[in-house]
C-alpha cells in the first residue's frame, strides 16, 4: 500500500476510491445506492452488515460484485437446519499419514455471504459467531486465523419466519449496521429487467486490494473526532435504555432494551467513516445520524405498548435526532 504524504491526503484517496467502486458496483446493482454505502461503510469501518429483505432485491448479486470491485475472495453458504458447525468452518481429517490434517471450510474467505441465518440452529450460529468476534476459528484445540480483511455479509427474509432460530441479541450485536433493503422504484425495475433479459454482461474492473483494504481500515481509526461529536453519539445510546437519566419519554414508555456500549463505539466509527468518503476530514452530528438508524435498529427492543400502537424502531430512532 503506498504511503500518502498525509493523513488529508488518505482521506481524499479514500473518497475517490469509493467513488470509483460506487461507480463500478452501480453497472450491476440498479439503485440500492444506500445499502451500497452502507456495506462499503461497515467494510472501511472493519464490521459486518445483517441485511433484510424479500427475496429477489439482488442481495446475493450486491455481495458478488464488491467482492470483485474490491478484488477479495468471497464465499456463500447457504443457511439450512441441518447446517453443521463444521460445514462452516471446517473439520480435521485423518490423513494418509495417520496424522490429522485440517481442512478449512468456506469461512475462510475475505468476504462471506451468509444467506438466511437465522434459518440454522443456534451452534451453528454460534460457530461463526467467534468468527466474527475473533476473526479466527478453533478447531481440535487450534486456533486458526482467517483471511484479512474478513467481512460478513448475512440475509435474512422478513417474511417466512417458519422453522427459523431467530439471532440472539448477543449476535445481533456483533453487526455493525441492520440495513433494511426496499423495492426498487418502477424506473429502477424497468432498467434491472432490461439488464436481466438481456446479452449484455458489464465490464468490472479491480478498485482496491485487502492490503488496501486494511490500510483504510487504520485510517479511520486514526481520523480525529471533537468532543462534542463523541459525546453526542455516545449520548444518542444512552438515550435508548430505559429507565436510566438520558432516556426520553418516548424510550420509557415504548422500550424494554435499549443499545449497548457496542453502539456507541459503531456510531463513533461510522460517522468517521461517512465524513472520510464523503472528503470530511473530521466528522460531525450530521455524519453520526447519517448511521445511527441502521446501527441502533437491532440493538433496541420494543415492548408489548409499542407494538400495540404501531410505533416502529425507526420512528423511535429519529426522535433521537
């Protein structure tokens, strides 16, 4: 990875890039434009992203084309109820030396779609739990580390809830954002149908490496944030737990659970983050909110009066505001 003259000059290189993969992904994923950014986020901000949605909204064909705009390895398992733990991330063999001999599974990949998740049973969920945590497996009393960067990319479908194993919170947690995907609009599915139906293949080309890859990741660590902004993010998760000093009216009368400290650390990192691709060198309340939906969706909990009335998670978030 070349060595920029500054730390400003990192983050144009990063705003550019984006804008150049952004580019190359929307030759193949018409519309979409939010969830693209938001996966390209989690990617730079080193976490991984649950998504949400009907079947058929190009999710699956989403994972492919940043993999190969990104130029990193990618890996899809498809999520049943008879999914091993082992069937995720391998299994040692007897050789024909008598001696074991690992054989990694799909796990080891830099990106890994992990389609309808919540349709395998807790410890195969827990399997790539560690996984995501660790960022390496244990097999027979051995770790093993897995490629860098690792990023999961899980679906779920919002619909057919039969024979599921709803994620626990603990697992919830561990995604930095919960993008919910919608229909195209009509114009958008006009241009999809007529990409689809058709001979014509678009032409992808590399926009960055891993090593590329993590050096942005360090660098949006290393991006400067005032005070203020910190302590606003930070207070935007307290606000979600009831029944403690921060919290609104609104969360005490409509929550049970509000977010953890995970929440405010991914509202830290994404505001960074968004200022970084969008030229900012520093972020501010603006780039905090941009996140804070898609990062506190899961993490709080409506009770039985909220659902009663109607009141949704996003409406709660925005109040925040």
């Amino acid at each position: 990875m070349n060595k920029f003259a500054s730390e400003k000059e990192a983050i144009d290189a990063l705003a550019e890039s984006y804008n150049r993969i952004t580019q190359q992904i929307g030759q193949v994923i018409i519309g979409q434009n939010e969830v693209v950014k938001s996966v390209l986020i989690a990617i730079f901000s080193n976490g991984h992203c649950l998504l949400v949605g009907v079947p058929g909204l190009a999710k699956t064909l989403l994972v492919q084309t940043v993999s190969q705009v990104l130029d990193l390895s990618y890996n899809r398992v498809q999520f049943t109820p008879d999914l091993m733990p082992s069937d995720i991330i391998g299994s040692e063999i007897l050789g024909e030396d008598r001696a074991f001999k690992f054989i990694p599974g799909p796990v080891f990949s830099n990106i890994i779609l992990a389609d309808e998740i919540n349709r395998t049973p807790p410890k195969t969920q827990a399997a790539l739990l560690e996984a995501m945590q660790e960022k390496m497996v244990t097999v027979g009393g051995k770790t093993h580390p897995l490629p860098q960067p690792f990023f999961v990319l899980a679906t779920q479908n919002p619909i057919e809830q039969e024979g599921t194993y709803p994620l626990p919170e603990a697992q919830l947690d561990r995604f930095m954002f919960n993008v919910s995907l919608s229909y195209p609009s009509f114009a958008e599915e006009v241009q999809v149908v007529k990409n689809t139906t058709s001979n014509v293949t678009a032409s992808l080309s590399h926009v960055l490496d891993g090593a590329q890859i993590s050096y942005f990741q360090k660098l949006i660590r290393d991006i400067p944030v005032t005070d203020n902004v910190l302590e606003y993010a930070v207070s935007m998760a307290a606000k979600t737990r009831p029944g403690t000093s921060l919290a609104t009216a609104e969360v005490n009368k409509f929550l049970s659970w509000g977010a953890g400290p995970r929440a405010s650390q991914y509202l830290v990192l994404g505001a960074k983050c968004h200022a970084a691709i969008h030229g900012k060198y520093s972020p501010d309340k603006e780039d905090v909110q941009a996140v804070a939906e898609a990062i506190l969706r899961h993490r709080i909990v409506r009770n039985y009066k909220a659902e009663a009335e109607g009141v949704s998670v996003e409406t709660l978030i925005r109040q925040l505001f």
